[in-house]
C-alpha cells in the first residue's frame, strides 16, 4: 500500500513539475546556454565574459531576452542537462550529442551548427618511454569523462590499435575518466603515464609537466552546438537568431584573436577561480579551428569510433540529427 502510494505522489510530483516547467517555458524571457571551461568551448567563453561584463553577444540578437550560462566539466553532464530540461542549448562534444541523439531515438537533440575543430591530444608523461601504442600495456590513461568525445577517442584508438583497455585495469591498460583539472598533478606525481584531453589542457600538460605530444587531431570535430528539440520547436525565431548570432560571433573570434583571446583566459581565470596564464590561451589558439559549420562526415567516424569502442550501439540517421527550420 505505501509503494502504491509513494509511486503515486511521485506520478503526481511529476506531471505537476513537467506542466509547471511547461507554462514557465511559455513565458519565460531567458535562455539557458552551457558551455565548458575549455578552450576548445571558445564561443561559450567569450559570449559568456561578454555577458557578465555587461555587453552580452546573443543578448543583442535576442531583444528582451537574457541569457543564463551554465557550466559543465564534460559532455554526458551537459546532455543531462538537455535531457532534464535545465539547459536550451549547450555547446558540447559531438560524442555526448551523438550518444543523447541515438539514447532519446533521435526525439531530444538537434544539432544547430559546428563550433571547434581540433584541439585535442594524446600526452604521455615525460620520462614513461612511451613512443607507441605496444608501449601502453599495463599503463593508466587519464580521459575527462567516461562517454565524452576524447574518452572515446582514445578508446577507439586503443582498439584500432589491437589493445583492451578496461576502468578496472583488467584488460591491456586502463582507461581512469578523470576530470581535466585534475591531470596535470597526477600526471606529476606519477598516478597517470598518459592523458587524453583538449585545450587548455594539452598546453598546461606540455608546459607545465613537460608532457610530449604522441597523437594530434587537428582537423577532428570537437566543440558543436546543440539545442533541446521541444525548445527549438516552441522558439524557432530565437533558435534562428542562435544560429546567426553564433555564427557572426565565430567569424568575430577569427578576425580579432588577441581580444577574443582576453575574453577567453579572463573567463577561464573566473570560472576555474585561477589565473588563467594568457600565454597557454596562445598556445591553445594555434592548434584549433574556429568554424559554424557541422562536418557531418566528421559526425560519422564519431559513430564508428564509439561502436567499435563498445560505447554506442544503433543511431538514426544523422541527416535527421540537424536542425532544419520549417
């Protein structure tokens, strides 16, 4: 009787919940935007620090909107976001977006546009003699997230490579998901002999724990917009005006690296409540690619990296994936 009562008042709870966040919805002027504190999130970074410093970028898109800026330290907390209706839009990984796509059967996330290209790396730690993948059994490998885009690409590269790597270590080597602020002192103290991670990471790694650069993907998708589809659906001028805005914002960053640049370890400095040392944002800068545009044969081999690393299973078709205004 109490189980049938309490799953009852939960039943209740939640079409109370889904019903006030659907009137909230309907008259809400603000939209919930996430982003990470990467450097490879650069168009999150900037529009962020603009909006904090009082001269917001979408804002002047979006009359009478405001937004909000969430943050998340990798990609399967950020679609969690989407999936809980606390996040519009977010800009993530296209592996996360890709996982939340194939999960939800293609229902709650729609791709608007691309964002980062490159960025992410491969570091061994200096003295592991490291110099191949043969070189990784029995070796501990740090990724930021298990399911986040370089969690599977490393995998995937592991595999291709003919090595089981396990959380557990049972395998050939293991693969420890550990949170990007946290790498640069196991990899000193010694914990971890590599790590597979983005910007500014791989230039804090190489800089500040003399760490060598074994695998680069320079052209690999790894920053995209994604929005919520009932969101999408319930504002298609302000999703259009989205999509302008971070467009626009994208050719600003190309155009004026230095004060996008500003922007970015300024932000860095006040999300991570650390100096952010200008020269590692420059570091960063020259190994990414600033783009709106969704490289869907990039999408593709994200599909197959994550299959053959045992993370995804069956996707509906990835046309269907971007969104298209009717």
């Amino acid at each position: 009787m109490l189980k049938r009562l309490l799953s009852c008042l939960i039943l209740m709870c939640t079409l109370l919940v889904m019903a006030g966040c659907s009137q909230e919805e309907q008259n809400r002027k603000v939209i919930r935007i996430g982003g990470f504190p990467n450097v490879t999130h650069v168009q999150a970074l900037v529009a962020r620090n603009m909006t904090r410093h009082g001269n917001g970028w979408f804002e002047r898109y979006l009359p009478g909107y405001s937004i909000e800026w969430y943050t998340y330290n990798a990609g399967p907390t950020a679609m969690e976001a989407i999936f809980g209706r606390t996040a519009d839009l977010t800009y993530v990984g296209p592996s996360p977006a890709l996982n939340a796509y194939a999960v939800s059967a293609g229902r709650e996330v729609r791709l608007l546009a691309g964002a980062v290209n490159g960025g992410a790396a491969l570091m061994v730690a200096p003295g592991s003699g490291i110099t191949s993948a043969a070189d990784f059994k029995g070796r501990s490998i740090a990724t930021p997230q298990l399911g986040n885009t370089q969690d599977v690409s490393c995998r995937a590269w592991l595999t291709a490579n003919g090595l089981k790597c396990t959380l557990e270590g049972a395998g050939d080597c293991r693969v420890a998901p550990t949170p990007n602020s946290m790498q640069l002192q196991l990899m000193k103290q010694g914990d971890i002999d590599a790590s597979w991670t983005v910007e500014p990471w791989v230039s804090t790694l190489e800089i500040l724990a003399g760490a060598r650069i074994l695998v680069q993907e320079p052209g690999v998708v790894t920053t995209v917009l994604v929005g919520r589809v009932a969101w999408l659906k319930a504002h298609p001028q302000e999703a259009a005006a989205i999509i302008r805005a971070h467009r626009e914002l994208t050719q600003w960053i190309i155009d004026n690296p230095e004060a996008a640049q500003a922007h970015v370890a300024d932000e860095l400095t006040q999300l991570t409540q650390a100096p952010m040392d200008p020269e590692l944002v420059r570091s960063a800068w020259k190994r990414l690619t600033f783009t709106d545009t969704i490289d869907q044969t990039g999408l593709e081999q994200f599909v197959r990296d994550a299959q053959a690393a045992g993370l995804l299973d069956r996707v509906p078709p990835l046309n269907e994936m971007i969104y298209r205004q009717d």
